[in-house]
C-alpha cells in the first residue's frame, strides 16, 4: 500500500492535513494541539472515521520542513502524529526537527508497525484487526481501547495486561453506538476503577 522510497527516509511524508485545533480523546482532553494527519493505513477497521487516509497514494509526499514550519507558524506548544497510522513511515527525521523548535510531541497509533521517532507522549489505541507489536505496549503512556460491544472489554484488558503499570487506561465508545454502549461502560469503569472513560469531545465541540 506504501511505497516507503518516495518517501526519502521520512525526508517526506503523506500530508493528509495539518491543523491547531483541541485534542478531543484521552489523556490530554481539551488540550489545544498542532494535528499532523499522515495518509496510509493497513489496520481496516470497520468503523474508522478515517477512511479517507487509508490509501496513501493520493496524499502527495510533503517535505517534513513545510510541515515544520507550518506548526511553528501558530502558537502550539504541542503536536499529535496521527493517521491513518503513522508508524508506518520513518518518524525520525520529523520528530527531530519538531523537538529542535522547542514542541512537545504526541503519537497517535495503533503499534501494529515498529516505531521510529522520539515522542513525549505515546497514545496506544490496539485494534484486534492488527494487534500492536509488544514493543508497542512497553512505550504507551496511554491506553485508549475503543468498544464498540461489550465483549471488546475482554480485549481491553488483554491489552491492559500488557502495559506498564504507570499507563493510563481508557475506554472509548465507538462513535457510531455511543449512546448505546456508554451506560455500559459507566459500569464497567465503576466496577474496575483502573479504568477511566474517554469520549471524543471534539465531535460535541463540532471541531476537527
Ligand atoms: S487503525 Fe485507525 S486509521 Fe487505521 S483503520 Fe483503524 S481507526 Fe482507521
């Protein structure tokens, strides 16, 4: 789906879109954030809000110094690596230039390809389509676990037991059935209190 070598070493990346926006999911809710989109993903989950990333083909390879300088540009003191999946590419190069301009750096993934790149905060969100590499667990700051139906909660704590003991756990409906779900994962988080509740806030702020 990817052809690594247009992509010079991650001198280039596929910009699906860069915007300063406020971090809707998980630990950092409500904090504003420089988004950086990066097209491509091999996950295929059916409820992915992102389809439009999945073929990286139609993102153009964008220099990572017009990226740089785009996030520098507005007042971010904080940037999230997202996609698709970004770990997909050579994060190295653009992780060294934004940590060179002073910026904190959030990772957005699903740890289902080697990492690459330096990061302040890693947000692991596993798919049972596409486990995440072991690795992967070691590195997360933070564990977003979406559920879409109840038994999800098994796959949650699989995955719970694979992190480190200062990771922070979450549950996050699935959009589309939140209503529904959510009374369910009010219990559950009362019932297993290591767990607290994530909703995509920026959907009922109407931001991107
Ligand atoms: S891993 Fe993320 S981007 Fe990829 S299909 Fe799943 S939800 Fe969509």
């Amino acid at each position: 789906m990817t052809n690594t070598d247009i992509f010079e070493g991650g001198a280039k990346l596929p910009l699906v879109e860069d915007f300063y926006t406020i971090q809707g999911e998980g630990f950092h809710t409500g904090k504003p954030a420089y988004f950086i989109r990066l097209g491509g993903c091999d996950v295929g989950c059916a409820w992915c809000d992102a389809k439009y990333t999945w073929n990286s083909r139609i993102y153009p390879p964008t220099a990572i110094d017009v990226i740089v300088e785009r996030a520098v540009a507005c007042e971010a003191q904080s940037i999230v690596i997202t996609g698709g999946e970004p770990l997909l590419y050579p994060l190295e190069p653009l992780t060294r230039k934004l940590k060179e301009r002073g910026l904190e750096i959030f990772l957005e993934t699903s740890g289902s390809h080697p990492f690459t790149g330096e990061f302040d905060w890693v947000c692991l969100s596993p798919k049972r389509k596409l486990a995440p590499l072991e690795d992967a667990y070691k590195r997360a700051h933070e564990l977003k676990v979406i559920i879409q139906e109840e038994s999800d909660l098994e796959w949650a704590e699989e995955c719970a037991a694979k992190v480190g003991t200062e990771c922070y756990l979450f549950l996050q409906p699935e959009w589309s059935v939140a209503e529904k779900i959510m009374p369910t994962l009010v219990e559950y988080a009362k019932r297993n209190p290591k767990w607290s509740i994530s909703i995509q806030s920026h959907k009922y702020m109407r931001i991107p």
